[in-house]
C-alpha cells in the first residue's frame, strides 16, 4: 500500500504558499484588486450556504489562481535554481 498519496499535500503545500506569495509581490498593483475581488466572494459564499454548488463555484477563482501563480513562476524559478 502507497502511503506517499497520504503525505502528499504535505509535502507541496509549503511549495504552493511560496509560489502564491512571491506571485503575489510580483503582480501590479492594478491586477491585485481583481484578483481579491474574486477570490473573496467565493469563500463567503460558501461559509454561509455550505452547500456542494457554493463548492463548486471555487471554479471561478482558479482564473485569479492561475494570474498570481504565472507572476510567481520567475522567482519560484530563480529561488530553485540560482545559477
């Protein structure tokens, strides 16, 4: 039995964070209200409804998910591999 599925998250969460956050500095000033303003109501939605179609509305934020993690692939890149 493969228990490494298990630990997985584990081990690509501290990946990810890095990723969001050095995406997040990157990214101008113009695109980060946009991004804010979808990923804010999604997660209200569903603490108030709860509800499996307020899931799947997450959906909508991989849009704002995919522009932070574009602007944080450089210094990703440039902290894996500092040549």
């Amino acid at each position: 039995m493969n228990k490494l599925g298990l630990f997985s998250p584990i081990l690509i969460l501290p990946w990810l964070i890095y990723w969001i956050r050095a995406g997040w500095q990157q990214m101008d000033n113009v695109l980060k209200p946009y991004t804010l303003g979808i990923f804010i109501p999604n997660p209200l939605l569903f603490i108030n409804f709860t509800t499996k179609d307020e899931f799947r509305n997450f959906s909508l934020s991989v849009v704002a998910l995919y522009i932070v993690l574009i602007h944080g692939f450089s210094p990703l890149r440039q902290w894996l591999d500092p040549k």
